[in-house]
C-alpha cells in the first residue's frame, strides 16, 4: 500500500503510468486532498477556486461525514470527522462515496485493475492532532485493510521532502533560533 499524504506537488508523468501499473498489479493506494492527489488518482474531485461558486464555506471546515456506503472500508465506523471536497464528485468517474455525498465527498473508493485506489478529501485523520479523535483510527485501518496483509509505504517525496537541507531548517524556527542566540 502507498500512502500519498496531501502531496505538495504534482507527479511526474513517469509516476503517475508507475501508479498505474501498480493499481492494475493489485497494488493499494490512499492518496488525501490536494489538486497533486488528483493528479496521482484521475477521477477524484478537483480542487475548487476559493472564490468559485462551487465552494460552500460549511465543507471546508472538518464536520461529521456520514456513511454511504456499507462496506470493508466504513466496517464499524458510522461517521467520521473531515472537511469534504468543496467540489463535487466528476459524473464519469470511476468513485464511489464512502462517506459524504456526491455533491461533497469526503472518502471515495474504486476498483482499478486488480487494485484499489481510496480518496480522502482531507489528510487530518492521519495527522497526529486528529488521529485519536473517534473513528479516526478505525478509518485508517479500514483502509489499510488486514494485519500482515500488505507492506505500507508512506511518501515523503511527494510531501515535500525533496528539498535541500536548508530549504527545510528555513521553514522551522531554526533560523529565528540562531539569530537569537547569536544576537
């Protein structure tokens, strides 16, 4: 399984046949949010414009979604706590609504291939701040499916860790902690 956490940017066109052939080989992917998720996983909803029509302020903040669709997936977990697409799910996609509604999904599935690719509209469940909330936990296992079934592989490249060593250290306070101590 391949876990994509909100990449921070697109894929190389080389990935993405990559994940494709690993969809079709029987592979598993969770990819969460972000126009570069869509990229990796065609057939998700695109990112809509902040100021666009599309975007209704009440899905943008994290509510309970609940289940759509009974399944392994959604096994033991009513709802969830997430922030849905503000936009909706593509007439001729491939996805089905596991929790939230066409019109704001919030967790898709499909089959590709001998595959299956799952969709989350926001990566809060996997973060530590949101992981012990209820049924966060439950969701993620979910997902990943049964214990010793699978290898779990979790980006980083795609995350944004593809950056030189200072680039990093001038995101944190680092930088403002030197300048500090030497001032």
């Amino acid at each position: 399984m391949l876990v994509l956490a909100s990449p921070s940017e697109g894929p190389s066109e080389q990935d993405v046949k990559a994940v494709r052939a690993f969809l079709e080989n029987g592979g598993r992917i969770l990819a969460t949010g972000s126009a570069a998720a869509s990229a990796f996983l065609p057939g998700v909803p695109l990112p809509g414009s902040k100021g666009g029509s599309a975007a209704d302020p009440r899905l943008t903040r994290a509510r309970r979604q609940d289940r759509a669709l009974p399944g392994a997936m959604s096994d033991a977990v009513e709802s969830i706590e997430m922030a849905a697409s503000i936009s909706p799910l593509p007439v001729d996609s491939p996805f089905v609504v596991v929790y939230g509604s066409e019109q704001a999904p919030a967790v898709l599935r499909a089959s590709a291939g001998g595959g299956v690719a799952i969709w989350w509209a926001s990566s809060a469940p996997l973060a530590n701040g949101a992981i012990g909330r209820p049924a966060h936990a439950e969701l993620l296992v979910n997902a990943v499916g049964p214990p010793g079934a699978r290898t779990i592989l979790w980006d980083e490249f795609y995350h944004g860790h593809t950056r030189s060593l200072w680039s990093y250290l001038s995101d944190t306070p680092f930088v403002a902690a030197i300048t500090q101590a030497l001032g």
